[in-house]
C-alpha cells in the first residue's frame, strides 16, 4: 500500500482525501511525503484494510467473510449499506436522524419482525426472506 506520486514530483492530492479520512494523521502524512510502501500488517494495524491474512490463507479468509455477510438479513444490508457513507458525510445531528429514520424503517421489515420474536421467543434465527 503507498501513495507513492511523491517519487515522480507528484504530491498524491486526491488519494490524499481518502487517507486522510480512514488512518491516522501522522500515518497519512508520512506515507504522503515518502511514498513509502506499507506492508499488510501495518496497513491493518491503522485501519486502512480490516484485516491481513497470509497468502495461503486468502481464499478461506474471504470465503468465511463472504459467507457471514451473505447470511445476513438482504433487505438490512441494503438499508445498512445506503446509508453508510450518507451518515458518514453529515454532521453529527444529521446523522443520528439518518441513522433513527433508517432504523424505524428497517423496523418494519418482515426480516426484522422475524429476528426480533426469534430473538424474544429464544428461537434460532430465521430463514430470512428480504422483505
């Protein structure tokens, strides 16, 4: 990982917006007026990438990954996903009104109502439907 158009007499201004946004302020400033390539480990380690795994283990780590998302409620996803980067962009206030708008509707999905009386009833989760 490198923002490396510093070696060619570029300073990396556009990449820079979103480094600045995901790793701390002295990482980004650092990778920015080095180019300096970050290994895995420490591109995790500041929160550039979720995780890092060794090579031989790539395919069952996004496996697992993939399968975990996939078991969960679509329609949630799909809110969840919608309003990820809007919330992220508003002001605080703003936000938190995304945020409780697109909770009371997710509360009125079938996949919700269904999660909840399991959840209450102590029932395994259900066969979500999308709805």
């Amino acid at each position: 990982f490198a923002v490396s158009g510093i070696n060619l007499g570029l300073f990396c201004s556009a990449p820079m917006v979103a480094l600045t946004r995901n790793v701390p302020r002295k990482v980004a400033m650092e990778m920015l007026v080095t180019g300096d390539f970050i290994d895995a480990h420490r591109a995790a380690s500041h929160g550039l990438i979720n995780r890092a795994v060794p090579a031989d283990e790539l395919d069952e780590a996004v496996a697992e990954l993939a399968a975990k998302i996939a078991s969960q409620s679509p329609v949630s996803i799909s809110m969840g996903k919608k309003i990820f980067y809007r919330q992220l962009e508003a002001a605080s206030a703003a936000a938190y009104d995304i945020g409780n708008e697109t909770m009371a509707c997710n509360m009125t999905t079938e996949d919700a109502r269904d999660g909840i009386d399991a959840f209450i009833g102590k029932q395994p989760r259900p066969e979500w439907k999308g709805r």
